[in-house]
C-alpha cells in the first residue's frame, strides 16, 4: 500500500523535529536529561488506520488494550478519536474512567477477577469477557433484573498454538487464560452453559500478542467464530458479538508497518467471513500496533568508554523503560538512533557500540555490539517505537524516577509544541512509595 511508506516518512520528520526541539531546552532542564514523548497527531493517524481498515458498514467498537499505554491523557486522546477501552485490572479500570470512557465503551478482561470486581463492571454496565467455568457461577448470582443490560462473553482458548513469544502467546494446548474449546467435554459443557444463561451472548478469544502470527491469529478467531455459529444453530440469535481480542505485531526493525490493520482484516475475512458479514457486533483490542510507534525516549550520553576493546556510551535509558528489551533482548529488539548534542541525527562514523542504562545489572543494555554513529558525551540517543508497553509502564528496580512523558504536536512551519501527560516522578514520591516519609514530610 502506498499511504504506508509515507505515514512513515511523515512519522520520521516529526521524530526529528521533535527531538531537535527538545535539545534547545526541554531535556537539559531535567536530571537526568532524559523523557520520554508521545506524538499526538501519530495517535490520530494510527486510529484512523485502524478505523478505515475495517468494514464501514460494521458495528465495532475497537477497545485499545490500557496495558499497552495505561497514560490517562493517552487513553484521553483515543476517546477523543473514537476508541473503546479494554482493561484488565481494577487500576486500568480506573485510569480509563478518568481518561473519560463511558461503560459502554469499557471492557473488563481482568483475568482473575474478584466478586468486588465483577459486580462493580456487571452494576455499571461495562462489558465482562469470563475466563472460566468457576467465574461463571459467580456471575450467576450477580446478574438481577435491576442491572443494565449485561454484556458478558466467555473467553474461548482456541487451542491453535503457540507463536514466536511463548509468553506473548495464548492459544497453546495448556495456557492459563480461557476455557481450552478442544478439551474432551468442554465444547458441550460450553454448550451447555450457552443454554442455561440466555443473558450470555457474547464470546470472546485474543489469540496472543508480538510474535502470533496474522494466520495463526485469524485461525483462532475462526474457532471462536465457528462456536458462535453452532450456538446460534441451536438457539438463533442469541450470541450478538465477537470480541476478537488484539494482537497485531509491530515490526520493531524498521518504521514501516507490516502487517498492517488492513492486512489483519484480509487474513480474518479468509478465515473466518461471518466475522465481517454483519452477523455479529465486533469488539477489538488492539494495544501495541496502535500505540508503540507514537511513542519514543530521548537521553543525553552522559558518559563513553571502552572496555575489553569495545565501545560504550553510558545513558539514562533503560531497563526501568524498557525493561522486555533489557531482558530478553533477541525476543524484544529495539532500535537505537543516534542524533548530535544539537538534536540532530548523527553524522559521524559508524561504529560497534554498546549502549548503557542506568541499572544496577550488567543486562542493561539498550543495545548490543550495534553499529551507530560514533557517540559522545553531550549527544542524544533515541528509542523509537516505545510508545506501547515500554516507558508507561515502568520497572521500579534501583529507585530510578520515571521520566517526564511530553506530548508533542508539529505545526505547519516546523515548530514543536510540547505538553506534559505525566509529570516527573521526584526522588520524594520514591521514598512515599517505599513506605518511607519524604525529607521535609511530616
Ligand atoms: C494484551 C491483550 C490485548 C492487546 O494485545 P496487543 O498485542 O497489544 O494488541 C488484547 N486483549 C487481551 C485480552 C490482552 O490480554
């Protein structure tokens, strides 16, 4: 598709422009010199790519997964834009209430959901996906006449398999979420319990996340769809909605995205086509593809080195941001760009290079052996593709303060305009979070 390459392009010019912005001022007035940024019209961009893809005349709400970016103003902005939200713990919940979601807008997933938890969703009217047979007779004694009209789902696991990311992946024959659908029984038991609970209509399945392939996704939807389609044989119309779960994976190597939405809607056409033929409301939780790219972490070079031979740039990023990557960094890459003390991209000569954090391990790097521009102190290092699942959802290991979040925009002469969406955390919320009293506290 040609909108892709230059979606990108413009995403790139921005990045820069961005960037060379936050050199003259922004960075410098912070210790550490190091933020992290969202590009809100990349936000914008990202949601109508989602919206257009899918069929006009389908009735879909796409919930974005809170976990990938839980950003009150974030989750703010895609409501503004027409999103739904998916959440999954009693704290998501609440940051997608202040974000300003409606119930009707709102999906709880919690995976282990508490009695407190199920009837606060069940009492507001936000739509509940149950993850097992025990859940199900909770709910039983939860549903009355006076609540608002439920929407309650099961999540099926389709058994399909496992892709690249075992963790990411939630279809294997034995992971923990759903009621595994090609268990001896389980698909009559579900039957079943599809025929006890009229009020049960809808059903739910999310195929797992980076690394499942747009196949092996659409062939777990399938599943949940050909389900949908038996129960409705025996009783017509009683299942109204799929919620199909998110998983869309983001190619981390590149600003080009593959697949895309519009790639993931050809794959569940082939595969499954009542999905899309109007039978069925269609939920979507989509986290990571539509946030990771709107997002980036800038850092001074604080110091270089060389040890045993190699190169290294010491930084104030890393495994508290991006904390996958520091881990298991063959299963999470990232890119690294480099860009001069002035902010802008690097002109020096190429060499390997490792790139450090500011963690207590020697694992903590946001690069290995990689081949950049020659770096110094004073010039910048930049993580794209940061904006899901990365600097929103810090790791507190070595009392490392979460940076700043901007919010960016680039008006039509080039200037950048930045907004706070979560303030710097101080040294005193730390010692607040540790159980302590902050120096000055009474
Ligand atoms: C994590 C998750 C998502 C979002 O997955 P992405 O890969 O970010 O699109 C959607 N639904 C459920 C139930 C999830 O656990």
């Amino acid at each position: 598709m040609l909108s892709t390459p230059i979606a990108a392009s413009a995403r790139q010019a921005r990045r820069d422009r961005a960037v060379h912005a936050a050199a003259h001022g922004l960075l410098d007035r912070l210790d550490p010199p190091l933020a992290a940024f969202v590009d809100l019209a990349g936000i914008a961009e990202s949601v109508h790519g989602l919206r257009s893809a899918w069929p006009s005349g389908l009735d879909v709400l796409h919930a974005f997964a809170a976990k990938a970016n839980p950003l009150v103003p974030v989750l703010a902005q895609l409501r503004e834009h027409g999103m739904g939200c998916e959440v999954s713990s009693p704290g998501e919940l609440a940051q997608a209430r202040a974000a300003g979601f409606a119930p009707g807008a709102l999906v709880l997933d919690s995976p282990v959901k508490t009695l407190g938890e199920l009837a606060d969703a069940l009492a507001s009217g936000i739509a509940v996906n149950i993850d097992n047979f025990e859940e199900l007779e909770r709910v039983d004694r939860l549903i009355t006449p006076d609540l608002p009209e439920p929407r309650v789902g099961v999540r099926l696991n389709p058994q399909v398999g496992l892709g690249a990311i075992e963790a990411m992946s939630t279809a294997g024959r034995t992971t923990k979420f759903g009621i595994a659908l090609d268990d001896p029984g389980n698909r009559e038991r579900l039957l079943d319990a599809y025929r006890a609970r009229p009020w049960l209509r809808w059903v739910h399945v999310h195929v797992g996340s980076q690394g499942v392939p747009l196949e092996l996704n659409a062939a777990g939807v399938a599943a949940a769809v050909g389900f949908a389609q038996e129960v409705n044989r025996q009783r017509p119309g009683q299942i109204v909605g799929i919620d199909v779960g998110g998983g869309l994976p983001v190619d981390f190597t590149s600003d080009t995205d593959s697949p895309t939405f519009a790639d993931h809607v050809v794959a569940l056409r082939r595969a499954a086509p009542a999905l899309l033929d109007g039978t069925f409301r269609v939920v979507t939780e989509y986290g990571r593809a539509v946030m990771a790219r709107n997002g980036f972490v800038a850092s001074r070079v604080e110091y270089t080195k060389t040890s045993g031979g190699r190169r290294i740039a010491l930084t104030h990023a890393g495994a508290q941001l991006v904390t996958r990557t520091a881990f298991a960094p063959d299963l999470w890459p990232l890119r690294v760009l480099a860009y001069d003390r002035d902010g802008l991209p690097s002109r020096t000569e190429p060499e390997v290079q490792d790139i450090g954090g500011p963690c207590c391990f020697a694992g903590d790097l946001l690069a290995r052996e990689r081949l950049l521009p020659r770096l110094s102190a004073g010039d910048l290092v930049v993580v794209p593709d940061t904006g899901a699942y990365s600097f929103s959802s810090p790791f507190h290991y070595n009392s490392l303060t979460p940076p700043p979040v901007y919010g960016f925009d680039v008006d039509g002469d080039g200037e950048v305009r930045f907004t706070v969406l979560r303030a710097a955390e101080t040294v005193d919320d730390v010692v607040a979070r540790s159980g302590g009293i902050p120096a000055g506290r009474d």
